[in-house]
C-alpha cells in the first residue's frame, strides 16, 4: 500500500531521497520541539555520507528518524524518506506500518549505535544475538542453527574476529573493539543497502578506531553498500566519507563532496569547524576557537542560524534564513551547496584559495 | 620558529618564555613541583594482579606541561589520580616539592592538597547540580578564609570566572550546572581550580568530551594559566592532537600498559615518533583532510587487540605486535627506559642503533 | 542531546516539587485533597463551638440540616467533632515524620559518609530497633505512662520507625560519596561537615521529602490504630479516638449513627489518598530516572 510506483520522471536511481524531512520530540501534552528542519537529501547507491556538526545540532535525530528509530516521545511531522528496495520498489519509511516497518529494518537498511554495549543484551551471547536477526527476518522456513552459525561465522571473518572465541562470548567479555565489530558484523547480517553508523568510533582508542575504519572501507569496496555515517571526528569523515553533510541547528547547512567541503567549504560554520581541529602531521598549527555554542531550539534566531556566532555575518544574516543553494550541480546528489548568503561572496572566499 | 607559531594563539604577548624557551621539557633549571618516582599501583582482584601503573617516574615543573598520551587502560588515569594523592601508590612514592606526600603531617598535606588541583574528565558529573556556580567556586574561598566577607567572595569568584573566560561573570555567578552547555561547566570546573591558587593542575581527559569548536578555547585558557600564572600541568589525553597542540613546549610521556614506554619533547615525539608503539598511534590518527588521509602511510599492528594486563607477555609488553619484533631480546628481556634519540625510550631494536 | 537538557527544569529542588505535582492531574487532585483536609481541620475549628456540648435529647440522632452528620453516644454534634478531630493526628503525623526523617537523615548520612566503625556500630543499633515489635512496645509503654501528649505520642512513633530509611539513605549516600562532585570538594579540603551537609544531602532532597510524606501517612495510621487498641487514653476530640468510640458503642448497628463511624475514616482516607497521589507524581518529578519516560 505504501509502495509508490516508480515514478521515471522524480526517480533517478537514488537509494534514498529524503525529502523536507522535520524530525521532532514531544516534550509535553502539547509541547514539542523540533530537532531537525526541513532535510533534503538524495544518497545513490554505494555511496558514504558523512552527517557531521557539534553535538545537538540534530544529526542523531536525523539518523535515528531515517529508519524510525527515535525514542517514543519522537515524531516526523512532515516530509517524505523514499528508499528504493532490493526488489525496486519504492516505499516511504515515514508511512510503513509496523510489521513492513520491521522487516525494512535490518534487511534493507541497519544501523550501528553509538555504544556497542547497551546494543546488545548482556544475559545474550554474540551467537544469540546472531540466531534472533536471522529468524526475526525468514520469511516461513525455519532454518537450522547450524547453518545460521555458519553464516554468522563468516560474517565474523569479515571483520576480522575470530568466530571460535567471539560466537561463544557474553558481550562484556569482549573489549570495546571488538563488540563494535561484532555489531557492524550483525548489522550486514541481512546484506542490507544501506548502513547508518552513529558514532562508530568514538568511545573506542586510536589503534582500535583505525581497524575498524579500514575493515569498513574494505566491507564497503566489497559489499556494495551505502552509509551514512554521524560523527564529530571530522578526522573520520575525511577519510571514511565521500561526501560529507554539515548540520547546523537541526538544518543541513552544507553538502557536497568530502573535497567540497575540507577545502573549498562555503559556509563560515563548516570552515569554523575544520579549522578547530588541530591537525597531528607537521609544525604546530594554531588551530580557531569558535567562541559560543549552538542557539536552542527552542528559541531559534529568526535568520540564518548561524549569524550570532559568524564571523562575517552582514545584518541582513540575521533577518533572512539562507536556503540551501546548489553552487556547483553534479549527478548522483553530490553537487556543493550551502545556506549561507555569503556562500558566493569573493570577500571571504578568495578566488580559488579555500579555507 | 615554534614559538612564534606558537605566540599566535594568544592575542596577548606570551609573558614567561622563561626556561623553556627554545630548548622545549629541559628546563631542569627549575625545581620540579611534583614528581612521581617508581609509582607503582596494582589492584588486587579475584582474577589476579593487575599492574594498572608498572613504576614510572615523572617531574611536573611550574609553568610548565607534561603530558600523559595512551589508549585506555594503560594507567594514564591512575598514574593522575596517584599524582594526586586520590589513590596511594602501592610501591614508589610522590613527592611534593621534594618531600613525601605519604610523611606529611596534616599541615603540609592541606597545603599539598590545595596546591595540586585535579580537573575531571566529565563536566556533567564533577560539579553539584545543586549548588550554583558561585557557591561551587566559592566554597574553598570561604572555607579556607581567603575571602573576608560574601561581597569579597562574590568579586573573587567573578574575577577567576573572568579568568577562565566566563564573561560577563555577572551573568553566570547564579546559574546551576544545568543551565550552562558543557564547555561553560568545564570552565566552572577550572575556575573551582584555580581558587585554590593551585601550583600544579592535573587534567584528566578534561577537554575529551567538548565538541571540536569548544576544546580548542578551553585549551587556550588553560594556556594562559600555564603562561601567566605558571601552573605546571600533568596533562592527560587519549588524543594525539590536543597533546601536540598543549604540550608544544612541554614533554609528551607515551604510556602503554602501565608503562612509559617513549618521553621526550613534544616536538620530537609527535613529529619524529622513534617507539613502535608511538608510530602505531601517530599514525593511526585521522586528520581531517581527505588528500592526506588517503595519502598517509599507516603501520601495520601484527595484533589489533592489546593484552590482558593479568596475563602480559614475557619480555616487552608490546612484542606481540609490534612490527619491529625481532628474535632476541624482545620476548625475553624487559627493556628499560633509557636515553636515546634525544628522548627517553624503552625498546631494544631502536635503542640499539 | 540537546533536547533533553534545553527541557530540563529551570529552577531547583522547589520548582521541580511544584512542577511534579502540578504537571500531571492526579498529582494536582491529591494537592487539593490534602490542602482541603488540612484548611478543614486547621481553619474549620474558628468556626464551629469547640466546645460542642452534649445534648442528652439528641443521642444517635439522625443528620439533619442543623447536625450535618447527625450525632454521637453522647448527643454531641458530629460534624463539629469532625472538624476538630484532625489537628490532633495530623499534628502527631507530622512531628513523627519529622523524627523520623532526621533521625534517619543524620545517621544514615554519618554511617554512609565516615564509614568504618562507626558505620558498624550504626548499623548495629539500626538492626535491634529494627526488630523491636512496635505494637508490643506501645502496650509496655501504654501500661506503664498513661499518656495523654500527642508529642509524646509522636517522639514514641518517630523514635521505632527511622531504621527503614536509615537504611536507604546510607546507600543513597554511599554511592553518592563516590560521585565525582564530591570528589572534587574533597580535593577542595571542604571538611567532612560541609562536604556531608552541603553538598551530598541536597542531592538527595527530593527522596527525603517523599519519604517525609510517606512518613506522615504510616504515623497517621498508626496513631489511629493506637486509637483504635485502646492504646491510647481518650481525651480531646480526635479522629482516631471517633472511630474507637463508635466501636465501643455498637455504632455498627445504628445505621443513623452510620456518619459517626464513616465520616472520621473518609476523612483519614482522603488525606492518605491526597498524600500518595501527590507522593506519586513527585517522585516521577524527582527521580532521574522516571522523569524522561
């Protein structure tokens, strides 16, 4: 009932098209406040989206809303998620009932939580956890134990555990690492098309982070799927994205390419935020401070989010709300843009020369 | 060259080059404030010992940075918490201005524990939720009568609030914890500090849990207390980044499983990392330029996870995966920290040489 | 996130309390119920005659637009008795409650904090008043001092009642010593009094007020029960002593002289009531970890 026909006139082949999406939480009987405005986006098939922004500006309402995961009090008010199935259909997460809204779920699109551990159920072993995806998702036939072990096995290869040791395991007898690769294994259990990782690396150490970067751009040369991926390390997101999406006050306030944006960046916010971020290789660089922090959203500057903090604001910021312009059009939804009224301005973007 | 580079974070001149000028950590000209020698800790649990910390030796002078770098679990925090007396070590000793925290009487250890000051990791949790701003910074003012009256208390209190960067401090003098994001409490939390007119300040992980855009203001006030004030720092982080940028002038101490395993100048450590452990970590690290991150040469670890602290391997605790392990020494003999290279390093291959 | 702390409440423990009460209709209909039983029984008695004389001619009499609730045995108006029976166990309640939540406050919190012998020897005392049979207690107590004194009525109830909550405030502060805040005021040299006084305990405010109320409803009930054995003399007007009475004079079989029996109970109830619902939604306001549900 939810499946749209697959309309060749607005359908260009992307996996996922997010479009005017408003993701908000109830916060009383008739209070509610919305954590993300107005979201559009196409992600095409095999591609890695890096949602990046300080903490609460909405990228993990966003991630969360995108598979309809929020936590109760939250809603989509508006706006549509169109994901084209395996099968090429055409549904709308937004308004699948509860039964197709399950099975859409970890076969056609997974996400991996930000804590590895209160992902799993600690009275569980790994192979549990194993076994129950696997039968939540057959359709009829009840397949052996043995063979979903097998199975699961060799999903453990491929992150690079050892299945003998970690089928067998609680999750607190594994380290940190190692449950995120257990989970990431768990989620492409069901060859999913789509991969939404909150975090993944974060409470984890450099050496643990850096294998599991790498096992995840292999997976992805190998599998095929798409990712989106949230995260405030934009150390990650240079090397794991190939397009990155800089969210801002619940708004996405710039998009492009991962080149795009870490060295011809269009909005002061996104330039503000690399150039915070001290880098380790060669002489010391003094990195920016970006004094303040984001408005509430509860009481949000009528214009351009961002104007009260930016350092090239121009009265008119603070009157008109930006909207995202396309600055440089390319397919597949990775042409640059940027909400900001400057974003064309040559006083702050100095011919050719980025940041 | 550096400190120019350097001189640019502050928009104010840099007022104490001092000792530390252009020959960064040897500044050994100064009496070191805080120094840990053969501090060891070990927790005894049912499943056996585990060496948290193996014996390390460390000297934290005034005005300066010294700056724990390591994984977790490699004793980082509890080397920190040992330096400040929250946990006695179980062999080895810290000594205060040269004397033995352990054989202080009541006297000299108040004035220990007031000049030594510890700022926790998570904002959120390290300040009452219940007292306000001005009561939380005020309280070891009053209790320790350095202020006379409240109306002296309130203007201390707003001028260490002006001096982390609260301002105006009028404005955050009455706010509860919750009200602030958490920057603003970690500056509380700094201010709380530095009311105890602190010689030494050890920081564990207190800046990991800011956003990028916030730790690198709270970093340059913590700065400013390092230059203007001369407080020594014991600086702990997980992030190769925030050390390098903190510690420029000071000494980086790598730690891994309970042992400092490389110590030199920060310059020297992160730039020209000389222990495998050291190149594993630096160049494990994501920088945030696509080219380069593309471009980066990383090392190949022989084992991605690290040993269980009650079950260490013979000879050098990092052989299994190191990728310079040799047949020898390395799985045999422990290797002491030695000097070499112009720094402190424990590993047989690269010290040989 | 930021959605969760840009909702947190604005003001401290006050506001939260008003705010628990208020934002849901069952924790505002038990303000209500308790407001109204306490202007009841502390306004009402201006009123009405307190010394509300015996009428030998209206023995049992049925309710009637002059004696709203009909009246006693003795011919005395029952409404009137009504509203000046409340003080007495309301009063008791709350002296007792007040006994009990300091008791338990003060040695619970030292036990918790300073740990090691003290803690022990807490404990200790904790367990045999635990154990001491409150009802036999009263009768020794009862036959030995006929005591007429509320006070002394409510020090007896609020001294056998603190060990339950001593209990709970000890763990309460056991884990809140290890918090990193206080920590902090440790390294700040505060002193044990300030540490333990200032700043453990207003954590805690709001899981002793609603032990303080719920403290209240138990010393209510039993005042009341004490009543009801005969524990306890008859003197001046008093719920308890209403229903004792009633009992003792086969009111039971009467039905006119039903109101004599039911109404003290009802009002008895409605106050409980009032407290549990009003305890219930505060808790919700107080506890962390109901509050986001």
């Amino acid at each position: 009932m939810n499946d749209l026909p697959t309309d060749p006139g607005t359908d260009d082949g992307a996996l996922l098209s997010v479009r005017g999406v408003d993701v908000g939480y109830r916060t009383g009987r008739r209070t509610h406040v919305t954590a993300v405005h107005d979201v559009s986006f196409d992600l095409h098939p095999g591609q890695s989206m890096a949602l990046v922004g300080e903490s609460g500006c909405g990228k993990t309402t966003l991630g969360l809303g995108l598979l309809r995961l929020l936590p109760r009090t939250g809603v989509i008010p508006s706006g549509e998620i169109l994901f084209r199935r395996k099968d090429g259909t055409r549904v709308d997460v937004r308004t699948l009932q509860k039964e197709n809204l399950r099975r859409f779920r970890w076969s056609e699109a997974a996400m991996v939580f930000q804590g590895a551990m209160n992902a799993f159920n600690p009275v569980l072993r790994i192979e549990d956890h194993f076994v129950d995806t696997f039968r939540a998702h057959e359709n009829g036939r009840r397949r052996p134990r043995r063979e979903i072990l097998e199975q699961s096995a060799e999903l453990l290869e491929m992150v690079r555990l050892d299945p003998a040791r970690v089928l067998n395991a609680f999750p607190h007898e594994l380290s940190g690492g190692m449950r995120q690769r257990s989970l990431i294994a768990l989620a492409l259990a069901l060859r999913p098309q789509l991969l939404i990782l909150d975090e993944p690396t974060t409470a984890l150490d450099l050496l643990t982070q850096r294998s599991i970067v790498e096992r995840l751009a292999e997976l992805r040369e190998q599998l095929r799927f798409s990712m989106v991926f949230i995260t405030h390390d934009l150390g990650l997101a240079a090397e794991l994205a190939d397009r990155v999406g800089t969210m801002y006050a619940g708004r996405l306030i710039e998009t492009g390419t991962t080149r795009d944006i870490f060295h011809r960046s269009r909005h002061p916010y996104t330039s503000a935020l690399i150039d915070s971020v001290p880098p380790v290789a060669g002489d010391l660089h003094v990195p920016e401070s970006l004094p303040g922090g984001p408005p509430s959203l509860h009481a949000l500057p009528p214009g351009c989010s961002f104007a009260p903090r930016c350092a090239h604001a121009l009265t008119d910021c603070d009157l008109t709300r930006p909207t995202l312009d396309v600055l440089v059009p390319r397919g597949e939804g990775l042409s640059h843009a940027a909400a900001c009224l400057r974003s064309t301005d040559a006083e702050i973007h100095a011919e050719g020369v980025p940041r | 060259m550096i400190d120019r580079t350097f001189d640019t974070a502050h928009p104010e001149p840099v007022t104490v080059p001092g000792p530390q000028g252009d020959s960064p950590g040897h500044g050994e000209t100064t009496e070191p404030v805080l120094t840990l020698k053969g501090a060891q800790q070990i927790f005894r649990t049912p499943r056996g010992d585990v060496p948290a910390v193996a014996g390390v030796d460390l000297e934290v002078r005034a005005g300066q940075v010294l700056c724990l770098v390591g994984e977790s679990g490699c004793g980082k925090t509890t080397t920190a918490r040992m330096a400040a007396a929250l946990a006695d070590p179980t062999a080895g000793s810290v000594l205060f201005r040269g004397k033995d925290v352990a054989s202080m009487d009541r006297k000299e250890r108040a004035a220990f524990r007031r000049s030594v000051q510890y700022i926790h990791q998570d904002p959120y949790a390290s300040l009452n939720p219940v007292r306000t701003v001005y009561s939380t910074v005020s309280a070891g003012l009053r209790r320790h009568g350095m202020v006379k009256n409240h109306a002296e208390a309130r203007r201390v209190t707003a001028e260490l609030l002006e001096r982390v960067d609260l301002t105006p401090a009028e404005d955050h003098l009455d706010k509860y914890p919750h009200q602030m994001s958490g920057g603003q409490r970690q500056r509380v939390a700094v201010a709380r500090a530095l009311a105890m007119n602190p010689e030494v300040i050890i920081a564990d992980e207190s800046t990991s849990m800011l956003d990028v855009s916030i730790r690198v203001s709270l970093l340059n006030t913590l700065g400013r207390l390092r230059d203007e004030l001369g407080v020594g720092f014991l600086f702990i982080t997980h992030d190769l980044a925030v050390a390098k940028y903190f510690a420029w002038r000071g000494e980086i101490a790598v730690m891994y499983l309970g042992k400092v395993v490389e110590q030199g100048t920060t310059p020297r450590v992160v730039n020209d990392p000389r222990h495998p452990y050291t190149e594993a970590l630096v160049s494990a690290v994501s920088e945030p330029d696509p080219d380069l991150a593309h471009r980066k040469d990383r090392i190949r670890l022989r084992e991605a996870d690290i040993p269980d602290l009650t079950d260490l391997p013979p000879g050098c605790d990092f052989h299994p995966r190191c990728p310079l392990y040799a047949e020898g020494d390395c799985d045999s003999v422990r290797p002491p920290l030695v000097r070499s290279h112009d720094r402190l390093l424990a590993c047989h291959v690269v010290t040989r040489g | 996130m930021a959605v969760t702390t840009a909702s947190a409440p604005a003001a401290g423990v006050w506001g939260t309390i008003w705010q628990g009460i208020t934002r849901s209709t069952s924790g505002f209909i038990g303000l209500c119920l308790v407001l109204g039983v306490l202007i009841f029984s502390f306004v009402g008695p201006l009123f009405v005659d307190p010394a509300n004389p015996t009428d030998v001619t209206k023995i049992w009499g049925a309710p009637s637009a002059e004696n709203w609730l009909g009246n006693n045995h003795e011919g005395k108006d029952t409404f009137t008795q009504l509203v000046l029976g409340g003080r007495e166990p309301i009063w008791v309640g709350f002296v007792a409650a007040l006994i009990t939540v300091a008791i338990a406050v003060v040695l619970g919190a030292v036990a918790g904090y300073v740990r090691g012998r003290i803690d022990h020897f807490l404990l200790q005392v904790t367990d045999i008043t635990m154990t001491v049979p409150f009802i036999v207690l009263m009768l020794v107590i009862a036959s030995f001092y006929r005591t007429s004194s509320p006070l002394v009525v409510s020090f007896i109830i609020g001294l056998v009642t603190w060990p339950f909550l001593m209990r709970s405030i000890r763990a309460q502060v056991l884990s809140l010593k290890e918090r990193e805040f206080i920590e902090a005021a440790r390294l700040q040299d505060l002193g044990t009094a300030r540490i333990l006084f200032v700043e453990v305990l207003p954590n805690m405010a709001g899981y002793i007020f609603i032990n303080f109320i719920i403290a209240i409803t138990n010393a209510i009930y039993a005042v009341v029960g004490m009543y009801l054995l005969g524990l306890l003399p008859s003197t001046a007007d008093n719920w308890g002593l209403m229903i004792q009475q009633a009992w003792d004079n086969n009111a039971f079989l009467l039905p006119q002289a039903a109101p004599f029996l039911i109404a003290p109970m009802v009002m008895i109830m409605l106050f409980q009531i009032g407290l549990v619902t009003m305890t219930r939604s505060l808790e919700q306001a107080l506890n962390p970890r109901l509050r986001d549900r």
